[in-house]
C-alpha cells in the first residue's frame, strides 16, 4: 500500500473550490482573459467611468429591489407607500434618498463618459460600434430617469411626466402613437402608472443588461484606445496589465461616486410634494434637473407655436442625436488629439456651455415664476 | 523633450502638482465626510458644490476658509465637523502631495525628489493660498455682484425692457458669467502661478535624475506599490469593515432633521383637490341634512298633532304647545366644499 507524502502546498478548501469550478468553466483562464487586458500608456483615472457606470447601475438595481419591496405601483397607493416608505421603513429615508441621487450620480457619469469617449478620440475606427451602443446605453439611462419620475405619484411627479409626454406626442408619424400608449388615458392615471412601472422596473433593465454586455464584449474585441498623444516610446513605458492598477483606480472611483451619493441623500433626502392631482395648484411643472435645458429652451420665443416647439423639443434634439450616431462615420480622420481637432473641441464646448446656460436659466426663472 | 519639460512655466508646474494631488486625496476625506455626516456632526448649506470645491481644494483652502468664514462671513455649512475635516485633510494632503510631487518630479521634471517632499510641497501650497484665496474670493465676489447688477439696469432700459423674459435671463446670465468666469479663470491662474513660482525653489534645489526614461518610469510605478501588499490588503479590507461597521450603526434611522442653518427653502403645493373626497363629503352633509330636515318635518308633525287634539281644551291646552326645537348646527367640516 503506497501513501502519498504529504506536503505543506496542500490545497486548502477555497483553491480546491476554485479548481473544481475550473476545471467545469475554465474559471483561470477566463479570470486571466479578463484582467490580463494590456491598458495602452498605462491605468488613468479618465478611464474610470465605464466601470462606475457599471457600479452605480448595480446599486441602482439593488436598491431599486429593496424599495420594491414596499412601494406599491398603483394610483391609490403609490404616493402612500412611498411617503411609509420614506416615514416608516427603517431606513426607508435613505434607501429612497439613494435610489434618487444614483439617478442622477448615473446621468452625469454617462455625459463624463460619452465627453472622455469623444475627446479622446475614442469613437473612431475601429470603435464605431461601441459608441453606437454607447448611445442606445445613454438612451435607455435617460428612459430610466424619465420613467422612474413618476413612481413617488406626487405633484412633481405628475407634472413632470405630463410634460415630458407632451413633449413626446411632437413627434411626427409615432408622437401620437407614443403618447397615447405611455399615459393609456386621456390624463395620466393607473394605466400611466403601470405602464411606466413596468418599464422602469422590466423593459429597461433588461435592455440596459442585454446592452451593455454587448458594449463590454465590443470594447474587449477592438481594445482600450489609450491616450491620445504621447511618443511611441512614453506608452511602451508605461503600457500596463488591467489588473491590478486600472482595477484599483476603478475602485477607488466607485467608492468615491458612493460616498458622494451617499452624502447627497444626507445633504438632501427626498420630500414629497402633495399627492398627484390633475389640478397643478401653484406648483409650476418641470421635468428632472437633466431636462431642464431642454425646458427653458423651449420656453424662447423663436420655439413657440406649434412649428417652434417641434423644432426646439423633437427636431433639434433628435438632430444632435442623429449627428452623434453619424460622427464616426462623418469623422474619419485618424487624428485622436482633440488639440488637434478644434472642430470637434469647440463644438463639445458651445454644447456644453449651451446645456449649463440655459440649466442655470430655467433655475433663474423659477423666481419669475412664484 | 527633455528641455521642454525642464522649462516648464510656474503655472503649468503648480498646476501639474496641485491638480492630480486634490483628487488623490479627495476620496479619503469623502469618507470622513460621510461619517460626520452620519453622525450628525456636519450640516451643509445649500451651496454643497462650493463645500466640495472647499474640499477638494484643502490643501490651498485650510488657512483660507477661516478668513473666508469669519472674516468674509460666507460660510458653507454648520458644525464641529467642519473644523475636524479641515485639520484631518492635513496630513491627508501632506500624503497626496508627497506621492504626487514624487510621481512629478521623476516623470515631469527628471529631478530626485527630496525627502520630505509632501510637507514643504503642503506648507507652501497652504500659504499662498490662506493669502491669495481670500482676495481672489473678494475680488469674484466684487466682479460678479457689479456685473449682474450692471447687466440688470441694461436691461431695465426702455430699449432693452421688451425682451422676453426668457430670453432676458439668458442673455443676462451670459453677459454677467462671461465677465465673473473670466475673472475667477484670470485669477485661478495666477494662483497656479504664484504656487509654482513659490514651489520652483523646492525644484531647482532637487538633484537631476541619471536614468533614462523607461528607469524613471520603473521607478515611480514601483513607488506606488506598497512593500508589503498582503498588509496593505489587510490593513484596507480592516479599515473598509471598520469604517462600514461605523457609518451603519451611525446611520439615523429616520430622515434626519437638517439643522437651523441649513433648512431647505419649502417647496409648497397648493392642497391638492381631490374629487372623490369632495364627493364623499358633499354625500355626508346631504345625508345629514336629509335626517335633519326628516327630524324637523317629525316635530312639525307631532305638534300639529297635538295642536288639533288640545283645540278642544280650552286656553290651558294653548300652554303645552311647544315652539319646535332649533335644528343642530351643520359640522363646519361638512359645510367644505
């Protein structure tokens, strides 16, 4: 009978774990494809947001789950569960408050991300696809936004999506169509509030999964672009593996983004206004802070009339869409030094100005308006 | 290249270090933040994204928010806390400042870092801004009071009084943040200068490196990695555990009151009409209406009743004929619409 030695490199119950998943799923080699990513020019902090992006969605969802199990989506009860679930539930205020500003936390990573993409140059051959997906991500984040506006069933939420709605049935051939299938009523109601619900909490998710699974399978297949200038021999140098640095950078960004949306939801937890009611009162309808800009433009003068409010709310965004969507293929130069392209560099600057102005404008008229 | 980066200007060098190093150092303060925060031991007013500026910035703002405070009285929010964070942020920039410079002064500036880099990168970081940080405050301050109220009275003119008040708004808010963001843009610039000025003795008096590039390159990726990793790891997931441990048994329960100086301007909704209600309402005072006027019609009855039977009876019968009793009052309530 012959005994095996035993040694002091015996496995201990974790490797062996590991191993018998490995040899199912060939765990270590998926593991070393994943984090063995050559970063070209090194880990930055500008290459942080896809994963934040990721991150937040994951606490969104999380959250999202912990309030469902309280809120009730239906036009007699929604307003009352959330107000318990904001006076009552134990740590109700906190969960909700989150859930708010990792909204918002989301929408501005998105725009922080689609800005890095697009001055580094990040979209041009052969990443045209990714950034068309990008932009299918940035839709549905902006639908998850819009859709889950209405959930709380205040006067704020009402409103907001009576607006938004309205802004929709512009649209020329499927407007109508859109709206009448978002609000099922003549006035928003229980069937708008199913209907968004089921969105917010289904549809939206599951495409945002499907998506960025797809986003994430792309970017590996074409690889990280790098930065945009610096001599052959400075990237060589500092040409570095995924893991652990970019892994580490990608870390300390979504503990940062935490604990900030954490410190908002103490800064300002959510308050609810009085229960929805198809009499607005004194409150003045607004749509959420990021369609804002689209709001005060809409309220010039050169945009009012039916023509005028089609061109500022449909014609006018689905063009910049539209020019966005074209970019890497209008865009075929292969320089990526956004100094060296001052088309593009101007061009993300009057947007951007453009979005703060007319943001800090439609804030600005709220006090002509009370 | 390599005269290039030796001839680097004091702006572009204060930049360069204080830049990377106010966000190194950012996320360790955001976690005393959140825990003071939980503890109840901050309170930020409405203006949370200059208190994140304020911050951020700590390593030029420490001696400059006091002056700010209590000379310029512009404060940012209420709370022991406040102080703590400032003179915690302290050795947490002296560190940022350290790994940073070290990180420059190899990649950028092809120099030996010198020890003890990050206190004499902090203590002249935090001078020149605990002096100029206060002017460039008064001087925005100033700037952009002067032009919104100029721009204003523009806009009174009788000439200008029939733009849209839309538009107006716009227009103005472009003509008077061109000239404040102008300003700060001019000012912040020459407060990069004056720190790279104040901080290119520390480089000239700094050794020139002998390795070449890809040396150098190895050498500040290695100084970034902890001696002994295993402890750091530990010493982190500890610390993370610790402090997750802290802010949920600190964590209040129920919504936390803001404190005195930080209440929210209340945001008021005309009560809110509710139909069904009102019907409900309207439905019950008819009711109790009905029963009142059935218990009126009763009595009415009943002395008829006995005013035909006592006619016979002479004038004593007249006596015990009763006036009707006053119908109840209708319950304020009911009488709501």
């Amino acid at each position: 009978m012959s005994h095996t030695p035993s040694t002091n490199t015996e496995a201990t119950i974790v490797e062996k774990v590991i191993d018998f998943v490995d040899e199912r799923i060939g765990l270590k080699l998926l593991a070393a494809k994943m984090l063995n990513e050559p970063v070209p020019g090194g880990s930055r902090w500008a290459y942080v947001f896809g994963s934040v992006l990721l991150f937040i969605f994951i606490m969104q969802a999380i959250t999202g789950v912990l309030l469902m199990f309280y809120y009730v989506p239906t036009a007699d009860h929604a307003y009352a569960s959330t107000q318990y679930i904001l006076h009552d539930v134990d740590y109700g205020w906190f969960l909700l408050s989150y859930h708010f500003w990792g909204s918002t936390a989301m929408v501005v990573c998105v725009f922080a991300h689609m800005s890095q993409v697009f001055l580094w140059g990040a979209y041009k051959k052969p990443r045209e696809l990714i950034w068309l997906v990008g932009l299918a991500l940035f839709g549905i984040v902006m639908g998850f936004g819009f859709t889950g506006y209405l959930l709380p069933w205040d006067q704020r939420a009402y409103w907001a999506t009576t607006v938004g709605v309205e802004i929709m049935d512009k649209t020329p051939v499927i407007g109508d169509f859109i709206a009448r299938f978002l609000k099922g009523g003549a006035t928003p109601g229980q069937m708008t509030l199913s209907r968004f619900f089921v969105i917010h909490v289904m549809v939206l998710p599951a495409a945002l999964m499907g998506l960025a699974g797809l986003h994430l399978f792309l970017f590996r297949s074409a690889g990280p672009a790098g930065p945009f200038r610096g001599t052959p021999e400075e990237l060589k140098a500092k040409t570095d593996y995924f893991f652990p640095r970019q892994i580490w950078k990608d870390i300390v960004g979504m503990a940062t983004v935490f604990a900030c949306i954490c410190a908002l939801a103490f800064w300002e937890p959510v308050v609810l206004l009085e229960e929805a009611t198809p009499d607005p009162g004194d409150y003045h309808p607004e749509p959420e802070w990021y369609f804002l800009f689209l709001f005060q433009l809409l309220r010039l003068k050169m945009f009012s009339g039916e023509l005028g409010q089609f061109v500022g709310a449909m014609a006018l965004p689905g063009a910049f869409m539209a020019l966005l969507a074209a970019l890497p293929f209008i865009d075929k130069d292969p320089e990526r030094n956004i100094f060296k392209r001052p088309i593009a560099l101007i061009g993300w600057v009057v947007v951007m100005a453009a979005i703060l102005i007319f943001t800090i404008s439609a804030i600005i008229n709220r006090e002509f308006l009370d | 290249m390599t005269n290039e980066r030796e001839s680097m200007c004091p702006s572009q060098l204060g930049l360069g270090i204080l830049w990377p190093a106010f966000w190194t150092g950012l996320p360790i303060k955001l976690v005393f933040v959140l825990l003071f925060l939980s503890l109840g031991m901050v309170h930020f007013e409405t203006r949370i994204g200059l208190a994140f500026l304020m911050l951020l910035a700590s390593p030029v703002t420490v001696f400059a928010l006091p002056t700010i405070t209590f000379g310029l009285e512009s404060h940012i929010g209420e709370g022991v806390g406040i102080a703590l964070l400032f003179l915690l942020a302290i050795p947490i920039d002296i560190w940022a400042l350290g790994v940073v410079g070290r990180t420059f002064f190899l990649e950028r500036l092809k120099r030996e870092p010198q020890e003890g880099l990050g206190l004499t990168l902090w203590w002249k970081c935090a001078l020149v801004g605990g002096i100029f940080l206060p002017i460039l405050w008064l001087a925005v301050s100033f700037t952009t009071s002067t032009a919104i109220s100029t721009v204003h009275s523009l806009f009174e003119t009788d000439l200008l009084k029939v733009v849209p008040v839309a538009e107006k708004i716009s227009i103005e808010l472009v003509l008077w943040g061109t000239v404040a963001t102008g300003v700060l843009l001019l000012l912040t610039v020459a407060g990069f200068w004056l720190v790279g000025k104040f901080i290119g003795g520390t480089v000239e008096s700094a050794r020139p490196a002998s390795e070449n590039y890809q040396g150098l390159i190895t050498r500040w990726d290695l100084m970034r990695v902890p001696a002994d990793q295993g402890l750091m790891l530990a010493a982190l997931t500890g610390g993370a555990v610790v402090l997750s441990l802290l802010f949920w048994s600190s964590l209040p329960v129920f919504t936390p009151h803001p404190h005195e100086c930080c209440k929210k301007p209340e945001v008021k909704a005309e009560p809110a009409f509710k139909p069904l209600d009102t019907l409900n309402k309207d439905e019950k005072m008819l009711a109790q209406l009905a029963v009142q006027v059935e218990a009126l019609e009763k009595q009415q009855a009943e002395a008829q009743a006995a005013n035909s039977k006592s006619k016979g009876k002479g004038q004593a019968g007249k006596d015990a004929v009763k006036t009707p009793a006053a119908p109840a009052p209708v319950p304020p309530d009911a009488k709501k619409p």
